[in-house]
C-alpha cells in the first residue's frame, strides 16, 4: 500500500512539474506598462511578431517595436529595447536644468517682478549648497544612440549586442541591448570604445586632430584612452549591426565529402555483375550554397562529383607453379556530376528536411586489359555519357559556430537512368554528407 501511495505521488509531480514546463512563455513588456506573454517568432528594426501562448496554428501577430519596453525569453534572458524613463536622467538632467532657467527668464521678463527672480536664485543656491557631492562611477556606461546611459557591469560586447548585467541585480540576471542601438562604451578603468566609428591610418587620425583644439578638459580630467571599437574586438567590424535572430547566418557556402550506397533492394539489376557493372559503394564531395530567406526557410544550390568503381581480376591457377595468375582484367567506372537546387524547411534550429530536384550528367566508363590470354572484349577503353533527370532529399542538422557552419546530413536520390544500358530500372542511392561552411 505504501509501495502505491509512493509511486501516485511521484507521478503527481512530476505532471506538474511537466505542465509547469510547457507554459513557460516569452514576456513582451509594453511601454503603456501591460504585458503580452507568447513565442517570439522574430525581431527586426521596426516591429516584433509573435504568437500568443498555447496556441501553436495561432496567426503571428504584429507590434511597434517604439512601444516595446522590455522582453523576457522563457530562457531568462532579458534585451533592452527601449530605454526605461530613469535611465535617461542623467542625459536629459541637462536639458531639464536648461529648460528651468528658460522659463524663468520668460516669466519674469512677461511680469516684470523682480522679487520673484530674487527668490529663484536663492533656490538656485540652496539646491546647489544641499546637492551631494557626485560619487565617483565605478561601474561601466553604456550610452545609447537616442542620449540615455545604462549603467552595469559588462559581460560581452560584440557588434550585434551588447550582454550586461546589473550590480543590484542579486540573481545575476543577464541584460542585453542591440549593437545598432549603442553610440559608444564607457567602461570603469577609464576606456572608451566608440561603436560608431572605424579604424583608420595614423596618418589620417593626425591631420584630423590638427584642427581640434589642443586640450580636452573631460579627456584630460578622466584620463581616459580612447580607442575604436575594431581595436577593442580584432578581427570585427566596428559598426554596430542588428541582432540575427536565433543567430542564423543569411549566407552559407561550404564543401562536403559524401559517401554512397546503391540500395539493392530497389536497383538489383545495378547492383547485379551479370546485368550491369555491379555497382555498390562510392564515394564524392560537392559545393553547396545556401540563401535564408526567412527564419524557417532557406534556397539551397549545389553541384557534386560521385563515382562508383569496380576492378576485376580473372585469374587461373598455374598447374607448374600452384599459384593464381590474372588472364586478363577489367576496370568499370560510374560517375554523376549533379547539379542540384532545393529548400530546405527548418523543424526546428539547426534541424531540416530538404527536398530538391537534380540535373545529372552521367559517364560509365569501361577499361579492358590483357593478361597471360587476351582479354575477350579486346584491350581497349571505351566510355558512354548521358544526362537525366533526378530527384531526392535530405534530413539534416546543421551547427552554428559563426562564422563556421557544420553540416551533417542522409541523403536519398533517385536518377532516371532506367534507359541506361537498358536495364530499365532507376538508380536508387541513399548516402552521408558531412559538410563545413562559412556563414555571414
């Protein structure tokens, strides 16, 4: 009894701890201060779609990225995509004071009453007297193309974004805003990485500082060395790009080896050697080019090399000797050139199938030697060409380690060769491709 009492409450929890799971949500903070929680499906420059939770046939959904404060990832991960009212103090205090002195001046210009202007300046003064002294910053400082600074301890900067995370923050959460939407990176050691601009030749950084004025007081108050973006990351470009989502590259070309197997259950008279060359493993590589065009679809186009061979020996045993000796030899060679197009349909990240369609020139080559007897087909090399029509797919995962692509891959195809030295049958091949790219 206590043995089944157990076993019902471990399988209580963990459903409920499995139903826990499943409704967990991205969170998309508005900055009229309402919450809309869902699945972002993507994220660009002016807008963000998304899907609401529970729902995966939901129609995708549009929002103002302007109107969007915050979003929180299922993962934890939280981005910054417009800056909260108390980070903009500091750059707006400024204009405020500014706009303070205006209006006062305004007003007692229109009144006329010169008491009145008396008794701003002593409030002036007294602000000034009770204002604490500023304490000196010993976090990093992000400033923001639109004017506001976030203040933090930075993790990572690379062109698309920027990872921080805030000294108060007790769980260590992680924050990140766009590259696009940072003009530069102040951090506490005094550096200054400029996100806007590039490295240049020293002889044109001299010229252009020919016209500044010779001393910089904040410069030379803070001490601070000033160096590019592209100095601060080798190898990177120093303008800020947008963030790619789910971090897929748009571009990829790469090389791939593949090995190949004639499947005999459905090309017997290939395989056969009494009907054809008696085809059965091969071997090939091929370029391929990948275009994305959406997050879950890309064009695929490629062109290969594979090649089946098969080397016979007709030997006979010399009665003197006891041994075998070669009569006579020959050499069958099978070689496609495809030129292939299809598009690939991503289940998932990394995860796709691939149907495509596949233009093959086709070389069968045949090689025939003499031994101690004359070979019966003559000593002689001769060599047919065809080209057909085929077809196939693939079921692939690809990984990301940009710029570096792997793709590991099965592969199935069938090329209508059934004419082909009449054997009235397609060639049917399934195979492997292992394959290495560079995406952008």
């Amino acid at each position: 009894m206590k043995k089944t009492l157990l076993i019902i409450l471990i399988t209580f929890w963990l459903s409920d701890r499995t139903a826990f799971a499943q409704v967990k949500t991205d969170r998309i903070y508005r900055t009229d201060k309402t919450i809309i929680e869902g699945k972002i499906e993507e994220i660009s420059e002016t807008e963000i779609l998304y899907k609401i939770s529970g729902n995966a046939k939901a129609p995708v959904k549009h929002i103002a990225r302007k109107d969007v404060r915050r979003i929180v990832y299922a993962n934890g991960k939280v981005e910054e995509l417009t800056l909260p009212a108390a980070s903009k103090v500091a750059s707006n205090k400024q204009k405020q004071k500014d706009g303070v002195k205006t209006t006062e001046t305004s007003k007692s210009a229109a009144s006329k009453e010169i008491p009145v202007v008396e008794v701003k300046k002593e409030e002036e003064k007294v602000a000034e007297i009770t204002k604490p002294a500023a304490p000196k910053v010993m976090s990093d400082r992000i400033i923001r193309k639109d004017g506001g600074i976030v203040e933090g301890k930075i993790v990572n900067a690379s062109p698309g974004k920027i990872e921080y995370k805030n000294p108060d923050d007790k769980e260590e959460t992680i924050y990140f805003i766009s590259g696009a939407d940072v003009a530069k990176i102040e951090y506490a050691d005094g550096r200054i990485v400029d996100m806007t601009a590039s490295v240049k030749p020293p002889s044109a950084k001299k010229e252009k500082n020919k016209d500044k004025p010779k001393s910089d007081p904040v410069v030379k108050k803070q001490n601070r060395k000033k160096i590019t973006f592209d100095q601060e990351i080798a190898g990177q470009s120093g303008k800020g790009k947008p963030r790619q989502l789910l971090d897929i590259p748009r571009f990829v070309i790469g090389v791939g080896a593949e090995a190949s197997y004639v499947l005999e259950p459905l090309s017997k008279k290939w395989v056969s050697t009494s009907d054809s060359i008696g085809l059965q493993q091969g071997f090939g590589g091929s370029l391929r080019a990948d275009l994305h065009v959406t997050k879950g679809i890309a064009l695929s186009l490629g062109a290969g090399y594979n090649v089946w061979q098969v080397k016979r020996n007709y030997v006979t045993t010399d009665i003197t000797t006891n041994t075998k000796v070669v009569q006579y030899a020959t050499q069958d060679k099978f070689q496609v050139i495809p030129i292939q197009a299809g598009i690939k349909l991503y289940l998932m990240k990394g995860f796709y199938l691939m149907p495509e369609a596949s233009f093959n020139i086709i070389t069968a080559s045949s090689s025939y030697k003499d031994g101690i007897v004359v070979n019966p087909n003559g000593n002689k090399t001769s060599s047919t060409s065809v080209s057909k029509i085929g077809y196939g797919g693939s079921i692939g995962c690809e990984i990301y380690k940009l710029p570096t692509v792997i793709d590991i891959s099965a592969r199935f195809q069938v090329i209508n060769a059934e004419q082909f030295r009449s054997l009235n049958e397609p060639l049917y091949y399934a195979g492997l491709r292992l394959g290495i790219g560079i995406g952008k």
